[in-house]
C-alpha cells in the first residue's frame, strides 16, 4: 500500500528575529516513499511545472501524494544560547555538546514530533518513516543520542497520544532511519534524498509568508517555543 511508507525530509533556517532573540524555523515534507521515487528528476526537483511557482508545485506534490508538510518555529533568547566562544557545554549523556547544536537537536525534535502528529490527525496510514536531514555538524555522540530520541522516543509519544485519543491504529509510524544527507555537487542533479531535502529548503523560504497567515492547507503551523525552551533549560540545569 503507497501509504505505508514514508519519507520525511527536514531542514531549517534562521531568520532575523526581534532583538534579544535568535529564531529557528524547522521544515518538514512528508510523502509515500513509492511516489515519490515514482516522480521524475525534474517534478522531485520542482522544475516542473513551469507555469506556477515553487510554493505551488509544493502544494500540487502535497495534493497528489497525500502527502503534508509542515513548519515550526521557536523564539529564544540570545543568554541562553551564547558566542561559539563560550557555548562548549556537555551533559552526562553527549560530553562536548554546544548549545547552539543542542538548540538544533530541540527544535528538530519537537518539529518532527508536530509532523508526525499532524501525520496521524490526517489518517495516513503510516507503518514505517525514514527521515533525512540536511547535514549538519554533530559530534558522533550528538548525533546517536539525537538519532536514538527521534528513532524510539518520539513514534512511541506518537502513538500513547493516539491511543489517549482513541483514534483508529492505522497510524503505526516506525522510524527505521535519521539520517544526513550532504547537498549535490555544484553542476550536478540532485539524488532522490538530496531533492526531497530542498523541497524541506524551499518550503522554508516561504516560512515567513506562511507564519503570518497561520498555515496553509496539508501545511501544519506550530509554535513550539516553550518546549524548546525548556529543553534548553533542562540541559543547563
């Protein structure tokens, strides 16, 4: 069945934010792994169509697919995340962690958390995901623990939620992989992977757009400052 597997791609950015604050903006695309290995070079890469723009093309894959997508954001303050200088912190679990990585690592979290989430509320019928993430500098320890929170922890808060709601199980959502993906070589087409990370990359471009108009149809909108906050809070303790 299409619908069973899935890949979710990732990526973020970081805007300019109010003084004080540094903004992360984290986006998820989410589609039938089948379809979307189905999709020519040139749709994977949003080439085509050429008679609408890139936010379109999105929304047609969306719709086509039944896929979603999602864009979350989180407000911080600059004390809590101070000059590379300064940053070089550690926890028990992941010694030499950088609050700024440790920022990252949060707000990817919880973001994938708000799109498996928002996958479930959409009735697809998810069995297994493996998410791909634009690559980002984590020590090798980072970077376990991170996988291992978003490979086990996460689904399993997913599907407690479900059962709380009482919501029929045909969302199962297995995460079999975390994984990074570097960017294509200059003059050279993107793989399967490398494409569905810059779709993740060209939905972000409109993120402000889509912030202040709260969100668009099979794109889920979520303010996840507090948690990520906390977080961070957590790990200074």
């Amino acid at each position: 069945m299409s619908g069973d597997l899935f890949y979710i791609f990732c990526d973020e950015t970081y805007p300019r934010a109010r003084s004080g604050v540094r903004r992360i903006v984290t986006g998820y695309f989410a589609v039938p792994q089948d379809l979307w290995n189905r999709m020519t070079p040139g749709s994977r890469a949003l080439r085509i169509p050429h008679n609408v723009s890139r936010m379109e093309r999105i929304e047609k894959i969306l719709d086509s697919t039944l896929g979603v997508a999602a864009i979350t954001y989180a407000d911080i303050d600059l004390a809590l995340l101070p000059n590379k200088e300064q940053e070089r912190n550690g926890t028990n679990d992941v010694p030499n962690m950088s609050r700024s990585d440790n920022f990252w690592g949060a707000a990817m979290s919880y973001g994938l958390a708000a799109t498996l989430g928002y996958m479930g509320r959409n009735n697809l019928a998810v069995q297994n995901v493996d998410i791909y993430y634009d690559t980002h500098s984590l020590t090798q320890k980072h970077q376990s623990a991170l996988e291992g929170v978003v490979t086990q922890t996460l689904p399993e808060i997913v599907r407690q939620r479900r059962r709380q709601r009482r919501v029929p199980q045909r969302f199962r959502c297995k995460v079999r992989r975390f994984n990074p993906v570097s960017k294509a070589a200059t003059g050279m087409a993107p793989n399967k992977f490398q494409a569905g990370v810059l779709v993740a990359d060209y939905l972000l471009r409109q993120a402000e757009s889509i912030i202040k108009t709260g969100g668009r149809d099979r794109i889920y909108l979520r303010d996840n400052t507090k948690e990520v906050k906390r977080y961070i809070l957590n790990f200074l303790a």
